[in-house]
C-alpha cells in the first residue's frame, strides 16, 4: 500500500491530535491544577495522617494480592502449558472472567459471600473476623481485579521456551525444585516481571470493588483511591487533585517500568 | 498488557508431545526415582491447587451472586431487572458503549496503523503512552475529567452530569484495547499481498477493504469486543461526573452500587444481584459472539 507523503502526514497529524486531547491535556491539567496553589500545598496535602495511612493501607493491599497472584499464577501458567489434562480451556476462561466483571459487581459477589446475611458471613462473625467492611475484604476485591495478569504474561513465555532446559537438567540430577528455581523462574522473568507490575498497577488503581466493600474509614479502612473520593465528598477538591497526582505519579512510574519490562520481554 | 493472549498451539515442536520419553518424569540416569509406580499426569496437582485457587477467589463469589440474583425465581429477576430506573441505566449503558466501541474501532485502528507503518520522533513514547488509561485508577480519569469539564474547565466546556461525559471518560478507558490488539496483527501481516495488489492497480482503499481489514478482522472484533464488555461495567471514572441521575445519566454499575448503599448493612438486594448478572451475561455473550465471528473469519480467509 503506497501510502502518499500527506496521507501519511494527515494520518500521523490525527492520530497524535486524538492522543493529545484524550490523554496529554487532560494529564497536564490535572499537574496545572495541583499544583496551582504551590508545591508545599500539595506535600501537606499527601503528609496528612489520613493520606500516610491510607498510603501504606494501599501498599499492603497491593503487597498481598501481588504475592498471591505471582504464587498462583505462576503455578496455573505452568500447569496450563505443562500439563496434559483435558478442560484447560475452562480454566483459561476463568482466568480471563475478572476482565469481564465490572469492579461494583466484584464487590456484590464479595458482599454475599462474606457479608452478614452472606453464603460465610454468620462463620466468620462467629470466629471474630470482620471481612467485609475492613481490610480482608479489600484484599479480597484487589485479588479478583488482579487474577489475569501473572497467568497471560507467563503462559505464553512457558509456551515457548519449552520444557528442554528442565528436563536436561532432570537428567543431570536436579530435583523438580531445583529445576524450577534455577531454570524455569529465571527463563520466565520478564514475563513475570511485566506481569507484576501489569497486577501492581491494576490493584494500585482498584476502586469500584473495594469502595462497596469497605467504610472507607480514614486510618483504617481508607485506600488512596477512596482517599481521593473522599476528599472530594467533602469538597476538599483540592486535596483530591493530590492524592490523585500522587497516585498519578506512581501510575506513570509504573508505567515506565512496564515499557522497559515490555521491550525486555519482546527482546529476550 | 500489550500482546493479546496467544492461542494454544498444539504442535510447533516445543511443547511436551504425548508419548513416551518426554516431560519430566521418571528421568533416567542415576538419581532415577524410576520406581514402577502410577504418576499422575504431569501438572495435575499444579492445576489442582490452582483450580481451588480460581475456584475460591473467582468462581465462589460470582456463584454467589447467581445464586441471590435467582433467588425469588425467575419472575423476581426479571422484575429487578426491568425495573424502570435499571431498565433505563442499562439503555445507556449499552448504548454509551456501543458508541465507543464504534469510535475506537476507528480511532484505534488509525492509532495502530500509524504505530506500526508510520516513523517519527517521540514514536516509542507514544507508544508507551497507550497504556496509561490501564495504569491510571478510574478515580484519578474521574477527577481529571472534572478538572477539564467541571465548572473552571478551561475549555469553557461545562458537561458534569451529562450524557457526552460518559462516552469521554469510556474513551479515555478503553483507547488501548484496539490499539493493542490490531498493533501485533498489523506488525506481522505479510505486505507481500498488498505491494501485489498496487501492482494490479488496485486503489488504497480497496487494498485497506479487501487485504488489510480481513487480517486485521478478528484482532479488531477480539478488541472491540474487550472495550465493550469493560465499558458496560466501567464505575470508577464516571462516578464523579455524571452526576448519577437516575433516568438520565445513571449507568447500571451505579444503579447497583445506589442499591447497596441505600440498604442498611451494606446487604445486596436481588436488585442489585440481578442487574449483576445482567452485565455479566452481556459481557460474556458479546465476548463469547465476536470469538465465534472472529473464528469463522479466520477460518474463512486461512488458506
């Protein structure tokens, strides 16, 4: 296809006139809007008790589905390549549902599992343990959100690298344990590297899922996205605009670190 | 998340064959634990322990809401879900949604084309710069998407509690996923059949109908059919612009979060169980649908 120089031109000018309205100028105003009032405003802002707690409420949440999520994931990418069992693909399908749940409807199906009047509430109440409304629920949300992500990045990097390296090493005395550590992980490390981050990112982001599923209580219940809602609930708009750079930030290092993680992926 | 799931394939002389001497199991060579016993297939106890896995933190909770969305029968479900005010957030819905998967069908597929045939400088930023609705949480796009159109946008655009501020913010969060699904198709297609078509004369419109679009098919409906069902569903960025007037601007994701919130404890209804399923049935058909096209078109065009 011989595409003339001012077609090409056109096509660029629009393509990069679409991003610009859809993404760049939208970002810059909410940097402009920030900061607007001076940048000591904006650190106040984010050193509020609220904003640190809820800061390091995120980071566990987050901590804890990643873990999860990289355990498990990479156990059901191995088993999903490696193994010969029938029905694989029922499981690749509910692998990929959390796609097409919407984040309210994670926290309904959350809310009537482990809710009072819930399939377990009257068990854990019972045991003492409060799961909707406080933090395991939250946990529990950011682990749905997140199930894909480790599986689809590391199915396809087991698919192609093979089992030949393990089984050599088999041959050559190394238990399955030592195989696995010291030559499937290593193989599949920007992949799963690229799919951290990717279950980083979502579960930094995750709103919808755990706003129904908790108070958001400041100190206790309170994620730096429903810091944000929060704020702006009570006409701190300005304090939203930082939490949300804030948040923002972390976004666009994220993202930095998924391109780099991307190139070393498509390259190994 | 740039690369689409690949398909399983069966034979590219890589993955474990069924026969004897292959897999990991029961090597030979002297640290042999070649005892004549039964294995079970390799993997089965990963894919055990990863199905309980699934089955807890997944499957569990969405049985959940089935189950309460039927509850009182099929009658009590049909009424939650054709009430006038969730019949009405799911009109919108749907059609807020049909609208951008419309839209980035062609915006998605320009961005991809210019991404992959096109050179320039700052290209590899852009690039990455696709990704950022996936990065950034809903409620940050929300508050952004106020900041522009909210009462000191500085467009002197004032469109908080409008319907044209949904189809903004679902653009906003849906943009990679055409992009990313047509950017790996377009990168390989073979230009071969397409030089050979400007040879024959053929126009750059008939080349694009007749070879490019036909490649690009099932990744384009593959990614259509993703924007669509995360569209349906999308809470976040709109929950602090539209306003979430019942009737006029209320999605079904909000009608089902106003429905926990206004019942005591937090309890779910079989309003808003059923209005769940709902979205989850239409995600899953339009999902379910377009691999079938795809498939079809695949199969189609394959030599």
């Amino acid at each position: 296809m011989r595409v003339s120089r001012r077609a090409q031109l056109s096509l660029r000018t629009l393509a990069l006139a679409y991003l610009t309205i859809l993404l760049l100028i939208p970002l810059g105003i909410i940097f402009y809007r920030t900061f607007e009032h001076g940048v000591s405003a904006v650190v106040d802002s984010i050193t509020t008790p609220a904003a640190v707690s809820a800061f390091w409420l995120t980071i566990e949440i987050v901590g804890i589905a990643v873990v999860l999520n990289t355990i498990f994931g990479v156990l059901l990418a191995l088993a999903l390549v490696r193994s010969k069992i029938r029905g694989k693909g029922i499981i690749q399908a509910v692998v990929d549902l959390p796609f097409a749940v919407s984040p309210v409807v994670v926290g309904v199906s959350l809310i009537l599992v482990y809710g009072t009047g819930g399939w377990f509430g009257t068990w854990f109440v019972d045991h003492g343990v409060q799961i909707i409304f406080s933090v395991p629920g939250m946990v529990l949300a950011t682990i749905f959100v997140t199930v894909p992500f480790v599986v689809r990045e590391v199915e396809p990097v087991l698919r192609e690298i093979g089992t030949e390296q393990e089984e050599a090493a088999a041959t050559l005395g190394a238990s399955r344990w030592q195989a696995f550590w010291r030559i499937t992980l290593p193989s599949i490390r920007w992949g799963l590297g690229y799919g951290v981050i990717l279950t980083i990112a979502r579960a930094l982001g995750e709103y919808g899922g755990v706003s129904l599923v908790s108070q958001s209580k400041p100190g206790e219940s309170q994620t730096l996205t429903l810091l944000v809602k929060s704020r702006y609930d009570n006409l701190d708009v300005s304090g939203a605009y930082a939490a949300a750079t804030l948040l923002m930030l972390i976004a666009v290092v994220a993202l930095i670190i998924m391109t780099v993680l991307d190139r070393k992926k498509t390259n190994a | 998340m740039s690369r689409p799931r690949s398909e399983p394939v069966p034979a590219d002389g890589l993955t474990p064959a069924a026969g004897p001497g292959t897999g990991v199991s029961d090597p030979p060579g002297p640290s042999s634990r070649g005892r004549a016993r039964r294995r079970l297939p390799e993997g089965t106890i990963g894919l055990g322990i990863g199905s309980l896995w699934l089955s807890i933190i997944v499957l569990l909770p969405l049985a959940a809401v089935a189950a309460k969305a039927l509850d009182g029968g099929l009658g009590d479900f049909w009424d939650a879900a054709t009430a006038p005010a969730a019949r009405s957030a799911l009109g919108l819905t749907l059609v807020v949604s049909a609208i951008i998967a419309i839209v980035n069908a062609v915006t998605g597929t320009l961005i991809a084309w210019v991404l992959v045939r096109d050179v320039f400088p700052g290209k590899r930023f852009v690039n990455a710069l696709i990704d950022l609705p996936f990065a950034i949480p809903t409620i940050v796009a929300s508050i952004v998407l106020l900041s522009l159109y909210g009462s000191d946008s500085p467009l002197g655009l004032h469109l908080i509690a409008t319907r044209p501020i949904i189809v903004i913010a679902l653009m906003f969060v849906t943009l990679p996923f055409v992009v990313r699904s047509v950017q790996p198709v377009l990168m390989e297609a073979d230009r071969e059949a397409e030089q050979a078509a400007a040879t024959l004369g053929a126009s750059n419109l008939t080349i694009f109908r007749r070879i490019i679009l036909p490649t690009i098919g099932p990744a384009l409906l593959s990614g259509i059919g993703l924007a669509f069902a995360r569209a349906i569903g999308e809470y976040g960025s709109v929950v602090l612009v539209d306003g979430n007037i019942p009737f006029k601007t209320q999605v079904t994701s909000q009608y089902i979060a106003q429905r926990i919130e206004s019942n005591q404890d937090g309890v779910v209804d079989t309003a808003a169980a059923a209005n769940s399923i709902v979205l989850l049935l239409i995600a899953f058909f339009v999902l379910l649908a377009l691999r079938l096209i795809a498939n079809r078109g695949s199969r189609h065009h394959a030599r």
